[in-house]
C-alpha cells in the first residue's frame, strides 16, 4: 500500500490527509470512551449516552434550521447546559479537549507517507469532518509531528462536510486546480474514498 500511494502522490499537485484513523490515532479503542472518562473526572451518570444523544440532536437541530452538517463542540455543550440538568459545561468541554490531545498520537504508517509527499514538495492538506475548531485540531497534529501542513479543512469551520461531498467541492475551489490533481488519503470507505472519487 506505501509504495503504491507514493506512486500517486508524484502524480498529484495536493495531498489532502483525513485526521482521525488516518494521521492520528487514538489509544482508546473507541472515541466515545473518552465521554466515560469524563463521566468519572466530574461524577456524571450515564455521560455518554447523554454527550452523544446531545450532540445528535443538537447537530439535526442546526441542520435544519441553518443547514449546517453538524454542531461544533461550542454548540454541544451549550445545548447540553440548555437541555440538562448539566451546568459545569465549560468544564467539560475543556477537560474533552485536553483529553484529545493527551490520547492522540501520530500514524507511523500515515506519517512516512506525509514525510514523502512534504520531501517532494507537495501542498499538503488535512480534511476532516470534526466537532473540535482548528486551535485544537493545530496543537494535536504539532504534537503528533505534523509541523508543516499547508492548509486545514474541517467541517466545524467551514460548514460543509466529507460525508454529503460539499467539504470536497469546497476543497476544489479553494485550492484552485483540477480535481484529479488533488489525492485524498483516509480510512472510511464511505467519506473517504467513494465520496471523494465521486468528485474526481
């Protein structure tokens, strides 16, 4: 697979990484084990089930009133403060942010391809479909080793998303050249690899 992506990547001009399972991993084997060790931290039942419920319902509230592909951790937690009897969301959210950054770390496997497309003086990219903004997703990549990105896409900022192919279009018209030209490496079969193939 390594020697079959650096072949791409000589033939592309942008290199756009996926983050989570791609560049970093994490060593929880789920994400929403994390909500449990908040849970524990500050003494709240059944966090998890609230913290994911929350932030569905927040995401299709948003999505409907402001088509927006899903809530950012901001809008999380204060529709968790708005619709629970949880006060201390500040708190929370910075603890989950601090979390992230301590149970990250870098892809070996990923980063000797990023290493290679960054030798040859490739534009590199992450695009990602996350809730964090990008100060953080910057400290999680600058601690993992990633010091040289060009340009971080994410769907907490710019409103668009990988799953609906928006975040793509977007991409494409940003870095102002030919879809084809543009090589998208992540791990979901769905976001990643149809849906970016779908867009050329």
């Amino acid at each position: 697979m390594v020697e079959e992506l650096k072949k791409k990547i000589l033939d592309a001009d942008v290199i756009s990484f996926d983050m989570f399972d791609t560049l970093v991993v994490r060593i929880i084997d789920k994400p929403e084990v994390l909500f449990d060790i908040i849970a524990e931290k500050f003494n709240i039942k059944n966090f998890r089930k609230t913290r994911t419920e929350m932030q569905s319902k927040c995401s299709e509230e948003l999505n409907q009133s402001k088509k927006y592909p899903h809530a950012n951790i901001d809008e999380i937690y204060n529709y968790i403060k708005k619709n629970t009897n949880i006060k201390n969301t500040n708190d929370l959210m910075s603890y989950e942010k601090e979390l992230e950054k301590k149970i990250l770390y870098k892809n070996p496997q990923i980063y000797e391809i990023y290493k290679f497309a960054k030798d040859n003086k490739k534009r590199v990219i992450v695009t990602s479909d996350m809730y964090l903004y990008i100060d953080t997703i910057k400290e999680i990549l600058r601690k993992c080793g990633y010091n040289n990105i060009d340009k971080i896409y994410l769907s907490s900022e710019e409103r668009k998303a990988k799953f609906d192919g928006t975040l793509y279009d977007y991409i494409i018209e940003k870095e102002n050249v030919e879809a084809c030209k543009i090589l998208h490496i992540g791990d979901s079969l769905k976001d990643d690899i149809n849906i970016a193939k779908n867009k050329g």
